[in-house]
C-alpha cells in the first residue's frame, strides 16, 4: 500500500460505509407507497422553512469565506441564499411532492401470440451520487427528487458551500424522520477532502449506479473523465438567441435581454446572439444598446462593431465560451441556414431559441437543431426543470442516452420488464 493509499484508507472506509448504507436504503425505497414519500417531502419543506434562519447563517459564514477566498462573481451569485431562495427551496420540495409518481408507472403493454403477457414498467434506478458546487440549493433539490424517485442519494457539495448544504440536508432528513422513512436515503459526503470525489467516482464498491455532476466545465470534465459508473450531464451551456429577419422587435428586446442578463451565472443563460443581416440596423442595434445598458459586455463580429461602436472585437474562442457573466458574443448571420450552421459548429447542445413570426422558419430552426431544448420566442432562460412543469431539476442532460433537457423525476427512473405467464415453457 503506498503513503497515499494508507492516508486515504480511513476516509475509503468511512465512504463504502455511505455506499452501503445508502444501498440499503434504495431497498427500502422501493417499495416506499407515494403517499409515504409525498408525506416525507411536505415535512422536508416545512423543515426548511423551520430552519430558515440556520440556513441563511450557515450560508452567511459560507458567503464571507468565499469573498474571502476571491470567489468569481458568478460563483458568489450560485452560492448566495436569502429569504426568497430559501422559500423558492421548500416551494420546489412541494412541487416535486405534488407531482405524480414516477415509480410503476406502465410504460408499455403486449401480448404474445404464447398468452405470455409482457409489461415494461418505471422502476428506481438504485444509488445516485451528486457532486456540485456552489448551489446549496441543489442539496434541497436532489434530495427531493431522488426521493420522490426511488432513490437513495449520496451528496457531495463543493467546499464553499459546505455549511449551508450540512444546514438544509438536516432540515431534509428531519423530512424524512417525520414521515419515518430511513435517514440514510440521503447522505452528505462528510469531509472537503477532494479524494472524496475519487471514491465516488469509481463506484463505492458497487453502491453507486449513477453519478450526476452540477457544476462548472472542469469538475464535469474531471467527473466524465474519471467515472467509472455512468454519469448523466451537460459540459456547458452555451445557448444562442437567434434574431431572425422576421423578428417582433419588442419581443426580440425583451427576449435577448432577459435570456442574457436575469441572471448570468445559470447554464440556461444566452453566451451567443445571432442577429440575421436584414434586420442588423433595425432590432440588433436596439439590442445592442439594451445589453450595454444593463451591463453587459458585447464582443461582436467586423459587421457587430460596425454599428455599435461600444462591442470589442470577438475572437474565434468567444463563439465557443460559456461566460456565465455579464459578456455575450454577437454575430451577423446571413439567414436562417447560417444560424443553424453556427449553432451546430459551436454549441454545446444545451438550448437555443429563435425570435421570428415565420412559422415555416421557426419549424426548420427547432426541427434541425440538435440541441436538448429548442424554443420559438421565447427566453433561454427558461431551460429549467420548475419552468416545465417538472418541480425541479437535477441539471440540464445533453447527451443522446437516457435523459435528455432537464432531469427531473421522471428522468430519474430506468425500467424492467414484468412478463406474466400461465406455465408456457419455450420449445
């Protein structure tokens, strides 16, 4: 055993005891009724807003390390919590209660030319690892989901957040204790030592099914690298907004600022703006000049800088740059071919939205596209699992297997087949 090996043994063994526990709790799970799990999670809210105040303190203590410790703007924006957030947290725990059960949902029926009857049917998936960083709420959001789902949950939270994510998966579990249903069904790594991630990421010794990374390109990069059990995520999130020829002008306006700037720090944020060359003038300039009046910085292309003097000049990475900042990148294009041409070429596969009263262009963007979530006239902002219905969401899946857009309850789920016979034997 090397000096490593022998430094890291008590925290391997201190982690294969989160697997097993958790293991035993996905058993239990599934066969927990959805009235158990609901009851669990409308505790869990009331919990949350119980402890607001140990919360918004642990979070504060967070917050003054991380200024401390030179966090980007970006990050502190992902890190901060108050009032309203802490109550959007429990909100997005009753949502996620008051959503149907994903588990025995059918989703398929036959019947065999034998008699033999076949079902497939939603079942858990089992162990879900989450490692995020800075969102604290992401503690209250995967918990729920996961229960809702099924599934038992091991969290590990980034070490700026350490304090919050400990107060509300304490208000969680005192969720869970009310509704009696065991503890360990959610779990927080208990230590910042990053040869945490390491473990989890080879799997616990089996306990762990599925590894879902939330956060920025290099911990996702560093989890798609290294896992060795399957991982669902998106790298990055770089959305285009796409001012197309036949564009309402306010609602081209209100479209590109809000996708850009409600807040810059989210994966659903616009990093792109796409403006069609017959409209350069008379909706990108009015554009232009609203993103520069909010704050924002615009690189723009040769034809960008020729009508807004404000723009720097743009570069060949910034069409490939995810900001998660107040900084877009503009570009003329010459039509909708070009568009998609240029969403192809340098996105991420994560959202894009054209603005447009052409229905035919409109069908041909959202339809040629293959991003996970296309949209008509409407913001980027809105790729969001609460925004669709969903309660919440885990993250944005851009990956062509198993979930794709927004992972929700329903994308937490994998299924089996239950197959009913009357004593056939095969020939």
């Amino acid at each position: 055993m090397s000096p490593h090996e022998a430094a890291n043994e008590p925290l391997a063994a201190e982690m294969c005891v989160l697997g097993i526990a958790a293991r035993d709790a996905a058993r239990t799970l599934r066969e927990i009724p959805a009235e158990t799990k609901d009851a669990a999670l409308l505790a869990a809210a009331a919990a949350i807003r119980a402890h607001a105040a140990d919360i918004l303190a642990a979070n504060a203590a967070d917050m003054a390390k991380a200024k401390d410790g030179g966090l980007s703007r970006a990050l502190l924006d992902r890190l901060a919590l108050d009032g309203k957030r802490v109550e959007a947290m429990a909100k997005g725990v009753e949502d996620v209660a008051a959503l149907p059960d994903p588990v025995g949902r059918e989703l398929a029926r036959w019947m065999r030319p034998n008699g033999l009857e076949i079902l497939r049917v939603a079942t858990p998936i089992g162990v879900i690892g989450i490692i995020y960083e800075s969102r604290p709420n992401v503690t209250a959001d995967a918990a729920a989901l996961c229960l809702k789902s099924g599934n038992a949950v091991i969290l590990r939270g980034g070490s700026e957040s350490v304090r919050s994510s400990a107060a509300i998966l304490e208000a969680m579990r005192e969720g869970l204790a009310a509704a009696n249903l065991p503890a360990d069904a959610v779990q927080l790594v208990p230590t910042t030592d990053r040869a945490a991630v390491g473990m989890m990421l080879r799997g616990l010794d089996g306990a762990i099914d599925l590894i879902i990374p939330r956060g920025g390109k290099g911990l996702v990069g560093r989890v798609q690298e290294e896992a060795r059990v399957p991982v669902l995520a998106h790298l990055e999130g770089i959305c285009h907004v796409y001012i197309h020829e036949k564009a309402n002008l306010d609602m081209a306006r209100a479209i590109a600022l809000n996708a850009k700037m409600r807040r810059t720090g989210i994966c659903g944020a616009a990093e792109t703006l796409l403006i069609d060359r017959a409209v350069l003038k008379s909706h990108g300039l009015p554009i232009l000049e609203d993103l520069h009046g909010a704050g924002c910085e615009i690189r723009g292309d040769r034809d960008v800088r020729a009508v807004f003097r404000g723009a720097k000049a743009a570069s060949e990475e910034d069409w490939r740059t995810e900001y998660l900042d107040a900084i877009i990148s503009a570009r003329v294009v010459n039509g909708l071919e070009e568009a998609i041409r240029h969403i192809e070429t340098y996105g991420s596969h994560h959202t894009e939205s054209i603005v447009t009263e052409d229905q035919a262009a409109a069908r041909r963007f959202l339809w040629a596209l293959d991003s996970a979530i296309v949209m008509w006239n409407a913001s980027t902002q809105f790729a969001d699992g609460g925004e669709f219905g969903m309660g919440t969401e885990i993250g944005i899946g851009t990956g062509k297997l198993h979930a794709r857009g927004p992972v929700g309850v329903e994308q937490l789920t994998t299924f089996k087949y239950i197959v009913c016979g009357n004593g056939q034997t095969r020939p």
